[in-house]
C-alpha cells in the first residue's frame, strides 16, 4: 500500500457533474440530485483501502450530523475493479449496509470524474458551496490508521461550519493520504 496525498484541486473550480450509477438505490444519479442547499461533500473512497476502513464511521457521523443542517453527501468509487474485484458495486452495496452510509455510494467505472476531480487517493473529500464552487479540498481530519490521533472529522467540520456561520473557510488546507486510486 503505497501513501498517496490528494493533489488539492483549485479552490473556486466549479463542481464537475456526472451521472453515476448508485449502488444502493440502482439509479443514476446526478451531482444536482445529491447536492445540499448550504453545500455539498464529495468522497472519492473505495471499499478496502485500510485509510478509508478507518474514516468510515465518522464519515456517517458527520453525514447524519450535517445533512440535516443543509449538506448533500455523496461518496465515489473510482478503481479498477478488473484489477481489484473487492471493489465491485455489488460490494460497494454490502459496504455501505454494513457501514450504514446515509448517502449514495456511487461506481464511476470509467474513471472519468475521478479525473475530473484530479481525485488522488481515498479517501478524498471535497467541500462545494451551495453555488457549486470548490471551498475546501483535502483531509478528514489528521488522524491516519495506527497514529493514536483521535477521529473527529475536524478539518472538513470546520469549513463547514465556516459556511453555516457565513464566514471564510480556513485558507490552510492538508491533503488527505490514504490509498492511491487504482487506475486503468
């Protein structure tokens, strides 16, 4: 498993739509069906990489806590599933029953919003506003699989926070690490 950083997308570039697959619901889905009327999170993960194993329960957290305040969540798998069959949407399914995902949990099997997103690694998130613009990219928060920090989702709570409360998202952003995204 080779640690990959986010490669931090501009702030202020405007989402990239899609229409994916949902692997729990069955239907295509859109970024405007997803989006939330405060702003949107979107989540590159997949369903074995150790890094998003260890995010997954604050990442429901964060979901139930948010969404009723105004945020759409939405989490994408882009790998190869040729290549890593554990990835399969119809273990993308299992993922999020056992996990409890809120949100859709979407299959870009071409690979092409991954890209769109200059997505790097899982987990990857990404904070729209709720005109569409990117207000925060990077990680969670700073705790990583076996380095005793505790998980609080505090980097991406804040700048939405920072949105609820109509004030700037904290210029200072870390690029979140994990596994990189298992291209074609």
């Amino acid at each position: 498993m080779a640690l990959t950083p986010s490669t931090m997308l501009p702030l202020n570039t405007k989402a990239p739509h899609f229409h994916l697959l949902d692997t729990i619901s069955g239907d295509t889905l859109s970024f405007n069906d997803v989006k939330g009327k405060k702003g949107t999170v979107v989540m590159f993960i997949c369903n074995h990489c150790p890094f998003v194993i260890h995010v997954n329960e604050e990442i429901v957290r964060m979901a139930n806590d948010y969404r009723i305040l105004g945020f759409g969540f939405v989490a994408i798998s882009s790998n190869d599933i040729v290549k890593y069959p554990q990835d399969s949407p119809d273990l993308m399914y299992k993922t999020a029953m056992d996990n409890d995902y809120t949100f859709p949990y979407l299959f870009d099997e071409s690979q092409e919003i991954a890209k769109a997103y200059a997505a790097a690694c899982t987990p990857d998130f990404y904070l729209f506003d709720s005109e569409d613009y990117l207000v925060y990219r990077g990680q969670l928060d700073d705790s990583r699989p076996g380095n005793g920090i505790p998980l609080t989702g505090r980097s991406l709570r804040e700048a939405m926070d920072a949105i609820m409360g109509n004030k700037k998202v904290p210029m200072i952003q870390k690029p979140s690490m994990g596994c990189g995204i298992k291209w074609k």
